[in-house]
C-alpha cells in the first residue's frame, strides 16, 4: 500500500483549481462537462500526476491513497439515506470533481447502465433494509473480497473512492494477488476456464429504480443463469492478474479440481487481507486487476451522519466497450 500525503501548497493549489471548475461545471452531467473536467486534471501540482502515473503502469503497490484534502462536513450536509435520495446540485461536487480529476489521469472514467440507474459516480453509503446483503450498500454482515464486477469481460480495471466521511473507522478489507503463494498445480487449474462468475446483486433491476431497458437486464439475467466459464488467473504466470468474487462463483458440479483449487486460493487471500480505514479526505485508487476489496461489518447510525464514500470506476480501454456503449460514444456500458 502506498500513500501520498499533500503538502500545503499542493492543497492549496487544488483548492484553487477546484474554485475554478466548479465554477464553469457546475455539475458533471454532460459529456462536454466530463471532457473539460479531464482536461483540469493536467493542471492538478505535478507531484499528484507524476505519482498517479506511476500507480497507472503499475509502478507502485496495488492500493494507491492520496491524502490531506479537507472536506467541508458542513456543506456537505447530511449524509443520504440511500444513493437514490442524492440532492442535485450535489452538495459534494467539489470532491466528486477532485475524483473525476484524478481517475482521469489512470484512465476513463464509466459506469454501467444497470448499476446505481446508470449514475457515473456512485454513492457508497449504508440503506436500511440492505444490513445483510452482498452489497456496497450493506453494513452489518462481511462485504467479502473480491474483484470489482468480476463477472463482466468490460470490468474496470482501476476502483477509486473519495471518502467524505467515516466517523466509525469502518475498514474496507485489500488484499493483493501478488501476496499469494500457491502451489504450482492449483496455479495452474486457475488458470484455466473452469469457474463461473454470476453478476453482483448491484446489477439486478430489483436493486435500480430506474430501468436500463429491457435489453440492459436481459443480458444481466442471462449471465445469472448460464455464467461463461473463465480463468481466475491470467496474465504473466510469474506475476499474475486476478478475477474473483467468491461468494458469486459457481463450477461444474463434477470438476472437484477446480472446486479444490478456488477452495484455496481463498483461503489464501483470507489469510492476507489488510485492514484500509480511510478517512475523511482521503482518495483511494485501487487496481482492480491485481488487489479485491471487501469491507469488514460496522452498525450504522442511519442519522445523517454515516460511512460515506464516492465511487467511480476506470477503464485504460474504453474504446473495448463501444459495442455495448450507448451510441458508442458515452461512457455508460450496458
């Protein structure tokens, strides 16, 4: 894990940028707007993009933590009931700008039309009644590990957080593929495509309340029922990339290898998790090819003043998507 801490001039320097294009964007709904966002970033203090470019080809640890902005508790107000429930203008548009920014400088930012209703940059905050599902949005059960929308070819490859506050310390849980050390017979069954991969519940239309259209959720449902077989690791056998969610894995019924071998690799990356307690202010970039997350249980207060993150995912590629993308051109996949 590496983290970088910002010197005076350097906040200082952000805040005035910030000033500036909050200024002429207002808000960050348009394609024109994301655009001029990203061409801020190139004018964030050199020391943020020369060490931003080095976690981008992979230079640095997995877990990358920018961390010295301060967050106005006051005018953020309130934290949300559910993400849903978000006000507009939004009262944290300086941070969701700051994060844009910066996740600008590993990639393109995206996001998917049957998550969140299709929102750009999510809200990370916990909903009554989701306590004990297999969601961001839960809190009092285990987030298990696992790698962001593992199930999807066009998943991101770079996960990034600004969290606005944290007043409990909940620990988000990393853990790194290179940590790992298994034997060379279950390297190489994960290797291979033997294990399904089913979409997180984040993707279901019963957790949007907004319909991505039919054809958006169809293709959700299809890989519920008959998820395609893929490896778990790929990549450079000596320095591998990882794609897993556990908890939403399935194998053929007979394959008692492939059972064995998903048995141990989690229970390996059980044994090397790391407690991340971000903090308000902090903004955390995390690779999505080489690092899972999860996020240990805490008990919410449900009074305005929860956990409160925002998210955006990145993608080093996004011309990949254009098939599934809206009129090839947007940024919402699905």
């Amino acid at each position: 894990m590496d983290k970088m801490l910002l010197d005076g001039a350097e906040a200082r320097a952000i805040e005035r940028l910030l000033n500036e294009a909050t200024a002429e964007l207002p808000r960050l709904h348009t394609e024109q707007a994301l655009h001029r966002a990203t061409l801020y970033a190139h004018e964030l203090p050199e020391r943020v993009r020369l060490e931003m470019n080095a976690f981008r080809l992979e230079r640095k640890s997995g877990v990358f933590i920018i961390s010295g902005y301060e967050v106005d508790q006051e005018r953020l107000g309130r934290t949300p009931a559910h993400w849903c429930d978000r006000p507009v203008p939004s009262p944290a548009h300086r941070e969701e700008m700051l994060l844009f920014m910066l996740a600008s400088l590993i990639g393109d930012p995206f996001c998917w039309r049957t998550q969140q209703n299709g929102q750009l940059i999510h809200d990370v905050i916990p909903i009554k009644g989701h306590e004990d599902e297999q969601l961001g949005s839960s809190s009092q059960s285990l987030l298990t590990w696992h790698t962001e929308d593992a199930f999807h070819p066009l998943r991101g490859d770079f996960l990034t957080f600004a969290c606005l506050r944290n007043p409990y310390d909940a620990a988000t849980t990393v853990g790194s593929v290179d940590s790992l050390s298994l034997s060379e017979s279950v390297r190489a069954v994960l290797f291979e495509e033997r294990f399904g991969i089913r979409p997180d519940e984040s993707h279901l239309a019963k957790n949007n309340s907004v319909g991505a259209g039919p054809a958006a959720f169809d293709a959700i449902d299809k890989m519920q029922a008959s998820p395609d077989r893929v490896a778990v690791l790929f990549g450079d056998p000596d320095r591998p990339y990882i794609r897993a969610d556990p908890y939403f894995m399935v194998v053929d019924e007979d394959d008692h290898e492939a059972r064995a071998a998903l048995e141990d690799l989690t229970k390996a990356m059980d044994d090397h998790l790391r407690d991340l307690r971000l903090e308000a202010g902090d903004f955390c970039f995390i690779d999505n090819f080489r690092v899972v997350h999860g996020r240990k249980p805490f008990t919410p207060r449900h009074d305005g003043t929860d956990r409160w993150l925002k998210r955006i995912n990145v993608t080093c590629d996004l011309r990949k998507s254009r098939g599934a993308r809206l009129g090839g051109g947007l940024r919402s996949i699905g």
